[in-house]
C-alpha cells in the first residue's frame, strides 16, 4: 500500500463527518494520514448579528466537538478556522482560498475531499470555490484527487436544475463497523444533529449509507463526484 497524505477541507463542524466520515474512518485504518480543515465557526449565524464574545463558551465547545469526532475517526490533524458561519460571502473570496493554499502547502495531500458546489448552504458554495482554485492544475500541483461530497438537509435541498444536482461517479465501500464509527463522529455533534426524520438525524445519515451502498450492490457506502482524477 502506498501511504498517502488525504485532506478534508469542510465549510463547518459536522459537514467533515456527514459528508466522508466513514470513509475517513476507512482510509485511516488502511494507514493513510488524514488531515481535516474547517474554514467557518459553525454557530454564529443563529443570531441576526454575528457576535463571536457572547458565543466564545459554545464556540469552544464546538471546536471539542470537532476534536473528539475526528479522533475518533482517526484523523490526524484537524483544524479549525474562524469565517464567520453562514457569511463567509462577506469574506474577500481570496481570503478564503489563501487559507486553502496555505493547507495545501502544509499537508501536500496528494487526495481531497470537499463539498459540491450546487448546494443550498452559501459556505459550502464558497468552500467548494476556494478549493477548486486553489488546487487548479498548475505545474508541480500535488493533488492528484479531487473528490466532492454530500451533505445531507444541504445538497439536496438545493432547487437550481440548471447547474446540475449531486450525481455521484464514485464509490467508497463500507462495512458495518465504519459506518457505526461515523454515527459515533457524529454522536458528538449533538449540538448540530438533529431528530428523525430530520435529513441531518442519525436514522436519516444511516439510511443514506444504506443507499448509496444499494447504488453499489454493498451494505453501506458513500458517494462522491470524481473532479480530477490523475494516473
């Protein structure tokens, strides 16, 4: 096997989790180092004026939350940046793709999973953005993969047929004991999940790997759009 150095970049705490967490959970028990960057806080846009002081407790707790998912999935690293949530178009779009870049020349992942840009939430849109430029295919540009992901009550919400919905060109298999570890990652987030049938349940994040695995003949899996693929 040849180890690898993989990067999840996520627009929020939780969007890592529901949209590869058992493939994380995968590709770290086969021994690749998988790192995690989250680009916005994931919490302020609950009030109608972002106000960072008065939420600094459960921001804290948030990024915990983060922590222990991911560990628990066996991530390597995870990091988290601070764009505000649900306004990172306030944010200068080279802003963001700095942060990007400067990630990319730390971990030098030559595989990376992001979010799909026809999405409902606005920070996955501008994450999705971010990343594709800062990984456009110039000379010596180390990522070799690029895969984009679902994540559920976002990506299917969207209402724009024109741009094209989440069709997925690729596959990763699991087995029943990834799939328990991202519904443990994502135990975690109780702040952020929601009750059944809510598409960002537990219940709903299972039957969704159900699915995608039927798509492929297997008992859970999830799904991805391939961007750039490099053999």
């Amino acid at each position: 096997m040849n180890k690898k150095n993989i990067l999840v970049i996520a627009a929020h705490p939780d969007d890592e989790v529901l949209g590869c967490g058992g493939t994380i959970a995968r590709l770290s028990a086969e021994g690749h180092d998988v790192h995690v960057l989250i680009l916005a806080e994931g919490l302020t846009s609950r009030e109608i004026k972002r106000d960072r002081e008065s939420k600094q407790s459960e921001l804290n707790s948030l990024s915990n939350d983060a922590n222990k998912a991911n560990f628990s999935l066996g991530v390597k690293t995870v990091e988290l940046f601070d764009f505000p949530d649900n306004r990172m178009d306030s944010i200068d779009r080279l802003d963001v793709i700095k942060v990007v870049e400067r990630k990319i020349e730390e971990i030098k992942p030559s595989l990376l999973f992001t979010h799909f840009v026809n999405d409902l939430n606005i920070d996955h849109r501008i994450t999705n953005d971010a990343v594709v430029t800062a990984c456009r295919a110039y000379p010596g540009q180390v990522v070799e993969e690029i895969y984009f992901f679902e994540v559920a009550s976002s990506t299917e919400w969207q209402i724009s047929p024109n741009l094209g919905g989440f069709q997925p060109t690729v596959y990763f298999r699991l087995n029943a004991k990834y799939m328990e570890k991202k519904k443990t990652a994502l135990s975690f987030y109780g702040s952020e999940m929601r009750k059944f049938p809510h598409a960002r349940s537990i219940e709903a994040v299972e039957a969704l790997g159900m699915w995608r695995g039927a798509n492929i003949g297997f008992e859970y899996a999830e799904a991805f759009m391939c961007a750039r693929l490099i053999r």
